[in-house]
C-alpha cells in the first residue's frame, strides 16, 4: 500500500470517526450509556459469549479449509487468519484491506500463493452457496408474514432486502462458476476489466494482469474441483456458516431482550433477523471503515420502531462488542504477531552470524 493511500485512509477514518461522535452526542444517544444498569453482569457475559460462538463458527470454517488444501495447519491459525482480516475490513473504505492482510498473513505462516488463493476461494464459495438457501427461507417468512420496515412514512417490504442478498450471491456464484469453467466469458471480462483499468493507471501491464487473473481463476477451478470431489467433508462447514449467520444476525435481538428482560419469541426473532439484513446493507453500501458512523445510523433508523426506547442503549452494546471489542483483539493479536516475527528474525539472522564464524573458524584451523 502507498503512502499516499495510507495518509488517505487515516485521515477520512479520523473523520469519520469524529462524524460519528458528533452524531452521537447530538442525537443523545451517547446519554443512554446512564441506563446501562439495566443489563445484568451476566448479560454482558451472555453478548461476549455468542460473539465469540460466531466468530468460533468462522474461524471452524476456515481450519477445515487450510486443512484440506494443507494438512498440518493449526487451529490457532484460523482465528488468525480471522483477526487479521477482521482488522483489515475495519480500518479501510471498502474492507479494502481484507484480502491483501489475509494474504500476508498465510504466507508468513507457510502458504505459498496457490495454497493462499486456494483457502480464501473455499471460504468464499461456501459462503455465497449457503446465503442465498438462508436467505430463501426467510424471503418466504417474510412473505407469509408481511413483514415491513417502517422509514417515516413508508413502510418497505423485508423480502426485498432477502431478494437482494439471493440476487448478489446467485449472481456472484455464477459469474464465478463461469469464470471458472467457460473460457469464452472470461476473455470477455478479462477484456472487459483492461478497458476500464487502462483509462485509471497510466502504467498498466495488460498482458501481466490477463496471466495473474488466468492463474487466479485457475486455482479457483481446483479449489472448487476440490470442493465438489469432498462434499461430505464440507457439510460441517455449511452448517456452521449456517450458525454463524442466525447468531451474527440475532445478536441484536439477544441484546434486545437483555436490555428489556423480555421473553424469546421466534416470530420477533425472524423480524429481528431481517432488520439485521436491511442495516447490514446499509451500511455495507457506504464505505466507511468498520461501517464507522453508518452502521450506527442504520441500526438506530432501522430498529427504533421495534425496540423503542431501548434502541440507543442496544446500538451502543452492538457497537462496543461487535466493532471496538473485536479491533481491540484484532490490534493486540497484529501487534503480537509483528513482535514475534521481529524476533524469530533476529534469532534466525543470530544463528546464520553464529554458523559463519565457526565456519570461518573451522576454515583457519585447517590452513
């Protein structure tokens, strides 16, 4: 990444940050941090727990795929692999930095770039594979239900947001697939994507960028090959995403019904689900790093009328947990990992300086 790109990022995530703050305070919410009494001790435990249940549940979908491409991998390396893309997702417009903090991550742990592009392929097709089954279901139960999001004065249908999200998966997996297996089309967005690049960069090697996207596809092509030769081997991971969504999703409800010591319902559970959906989006639209300022917009917009006064208190437990609990873990984890590797270089560059000089030595004692 370029200085210019890393001055770029830090300044509109500072002011972003001070937008959000700005808001926050305007609009009282930061006030309702004086109410935070109405959650038990062992509530707050309760939102940490299933935080940790989901991110586990992804970071289980992550071993069995490093350890299918490579059978040594660690657990450990998965949660990793979780933190460092986390980070990434969070201090970047876009999650820009995702996927490149991902792949240095596996190449210092021994992956080379077929191994590394082969674990973020499975990743990525389990995930869009499973979304739109997920999605279908509560498209239907939105239906059934005719669920609806109140915005003022209008009241928009749920199951557009489910259409939406079977429409972007189904269409991301098919360009894929296509991508993949169909020469034909991919020469036709290979040529697609040189036209645009070569009007932004004044230096671009178009040849260079058609063999890395061939190669890249072609990983992709084994990865999935792999995946459709090992389905049984994948089924636990398909229903571990599931798990991952509907706690991920229904975190919200759960700090919901802690603030207002309510009982569990799966109809306001189902409803609750969906209004994750809508602000997800939302707030994935915008790039603000770690959804900063719009996922808090969103959140409050789309479940006041459903969590009422309880609304403010539930963003700001949303907020702590999900994004400044997890970048806290997610710095002390990177900062660890840089700090080792410091160390494990320095020993390993201690040990070469050693084995010279007794090989220098050893070269005067025979003259």
């Amino acid at each position: 990444m370029s200085k210019k790109k890393i001055i770029f990022n830090v300044i509109f995530f500072l002011v972003v940050t001070g937008l959000t703050i700005f808001y926050l305070i305007s609009s009282n919410v930061l006030s309702s941090v004086k109410e935070i009494g109405r959650v038990k001790w062992w509530g707050f435990l309760t939102i940490v727990l299933v935080l940790f249940s989901y991110v586990s549940m992804d970071c289980f979908i992550i071993y069995r795929n490093m350890k299918l491409i490579k059978p040594d991998s660690k657990y450990g390396q998965a949660y990793g692999l979780y933190f460092m893309g986390n980070l990434g997702s969070n201090v970047t417009p876009w999650k820009s930095a995702h996927f490149p903090m991902i792949g240095y991550y596996l190449k210092k742990k021994g992956f080379n770039t077929e191994e590394n592009i082969s674990v973020m392929a499975t990743n990525q097709i389990i995930y869009s594979t499973t979304l739109p089954v997920l999605y279908t279901i509560f498209f239907i139960y939105s239906l059934v239900t005719n669920s609806t999001l109140k915005i003022g004065d209008y009241n928009v249908p749920l199951f557009i947001f489910c259409l939406i999200g079977i429409g972007t998966n189904v269409g991301y997996f098919t360009a894929l697939m296509l991508m993949m297996y169909n020469l034909r089309f991919q020469a036709f967005i290979l040529k697609i994507e040189v036209k645009i690049l070569k009007k932004f960069k004044k230096e671009f090697d178009s040849e260079e960028f058609v063999l890395e996207k061939q190669k890249k596809m072609e990983i992709y092509k084994i990865s999935a090959n792999r995946m459709w030769a090992n389905i049984k081997y994948n089924i636990p991971s398909y229903l571990a995403y599931v798990c991952f969504m509907l706690l991920s999703f229904g975190l919200p409800y759960i700090i919901y019904l802690l603030i207002t010591q309510n009982g569990f319902k799966i109809e306001e559970y189902m409803y609750s689900f969906l209004l994750c959906q809508a602000s997800s989006y939302v707030t994935n639209i915008i790039p603000s790093p770690g959804g900063i300022g719009t996922a808090e917009f969103s959140f409050i917009t789309v479940y006041s009328t459903f969590m009422g006064d309880a609304v403010n208190l539930a963003v700001i437990l949303f907020r702590c947990v999900t994004f400044l609990l997890l970048v806290i873990i997610d710095f002390i984890f990177f900062t660890i990992f840089l700090i080792r590797g410091m160390l494990e270089r320095k020993k390993q560059k201690m040990k070469e300086n050693s084995n010279n000089c007794f090989e220098n030595e050893w070269f005067y004692d025979i003259k």
